[in-house]
C-alpha cells in the first residue's frame, strides 16, 4: 500500500493537491476537515461537536477525531491506498495513525509538507472564502487563529516524522501545476 500524509498549514493547498494525488496514485483521499463538514450539512451529532471548535479555529478533540478517521479508514479496507489531507493535526494523531495502520499490516509512506509563507496563507485564504462559503476563510480572527494552532499543535508533527525520516518539504508557493510536479517528484522518489 501506498499511504501518503499530506501536511501544511491552512491555506497550503492541501485540498487542490490531494485531490490530483489521488487520481493520478489511485489513492483513497481522506480530508478530515471534508467529512467534518459533511456532518455539519447532515446535521448529525458529530457535525454539531465539531462545528463548535471548527467556527472558532479550533482543532476537533483528538479522540473524536481520531475515531472518524479510524471509520473511514475501515469503509475503504480495500483500495490501493490512502492519502491523508487534514490528518494528522498533533503528535497523539500521529501516533494513533501509525497505530491504526500497523494493525493493517501497512504504515505511512512519506509525509509531505507543503511549505507556504504566512502572508501569503492569509491571501489565499481570504480570497478562498468568496468561494468556498467558509466561514472559518472569512473571518481574519479565525485565520489567525487556525494559523496559531497550526504553529503551536500541529508544526511538532514535522519533527514526529523527521525522526521516522519521512518528512518531504515542498515549496507550497508557485503554480498549481508546478507544486504538483514537485510532490509527485518527491513521492515518486519513495519507490526508486
Ligand atoms: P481543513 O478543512 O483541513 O482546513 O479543516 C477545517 C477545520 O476542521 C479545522 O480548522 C479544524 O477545526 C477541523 N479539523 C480538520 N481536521 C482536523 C484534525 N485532524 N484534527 C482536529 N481538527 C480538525
């Protein structure tokens, strides 16, 4: 199995890129914060949980968070292999990730960081929100938040995979094409 981690702060182009890495891997992509959402639009339980943390700029508990994940992990037992948007977000979520594979028998591939100055995440992330209806992009306190949080809980996560030597640093700045054509030169080292 191919399992790729796809990381980076809000605003990275995690989603864009995961989107296109999948297809062309022919992974199963997970975005956490997509099936957050969806629950939120369903109304069920867990959208309401989750949407009191998600329209602060918070991170969903990670026990919450990490049984979803274990869910959807499960409903796609067969394919080929998985690409994680959104996940992991903490040190703990990345433990119980490596946890949860191993118990399939796999295990992450490679973790790519998609690097992008904070000036610029503040950008995108404004002009997203004319389209995408978040109401997390609209809001400046949000961005600032989400962005803090990223900083505070989830940047350690880079170190957690350094030291399995997994992390890929990716310039997240340029076009989409041309980000493309750098994470697929990078995974595509995982296998050569
Ligand atoms: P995203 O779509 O990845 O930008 O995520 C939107 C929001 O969903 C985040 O700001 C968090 O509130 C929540 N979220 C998504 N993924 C996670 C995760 N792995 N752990 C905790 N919260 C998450």
């Amino acid at each position: 199995m191919l399992n790729l981690v796809l990381f980076g702060p809000p605003g990275a182009g995690k989603g864009t890129q995961a989107e296109s890495l999948g297809a062309k891997y022919n992974l199963h992509h997970i975005s956490t914060g997509d099936v957050f959402r969806y629950n939120i639009k369903n109304e069920t339980d867990l959208g309401k949980l989750a949407k009191s943390f998600m329209d602060q700029g918070k991170l969903v508990p990670d026990e919450v968070t990490i049984d979803m994940l274990g869910a959807e992990v499960s409903k796609h037992a067969k394919c080929h292999g998985f690409i994680f948007d959104g996940f992991p977000r903490t040190v703990s979520q990345a433990k119980a990730l490596d946890a949860l594979l191993l118990k399939k028998g796999t295990k992450v591939s490679g973790m790519f960081s998609l690097e992008v100055p904070e000036a610029e995440l503040k950008t995108r992330l404004m002009s997203r929100a004319k389209v995408s209806g978040r109401a997390d992009d609209a809001d400046p306190k949000v961005i600032q938040n989400r962005i803090d949080v990223y900083n505070s809980e989830t940047a350690p996560v880079k170190d957690f995979y350094t030291d399995q030597g997994k992390y890929n640093g990716i310039d997240g700045v340029g076009s989409i094409d041309a980000i493309f054509d750098r994470l697929c030169t990078a995974i595509d080292k995982l296998n050569s």
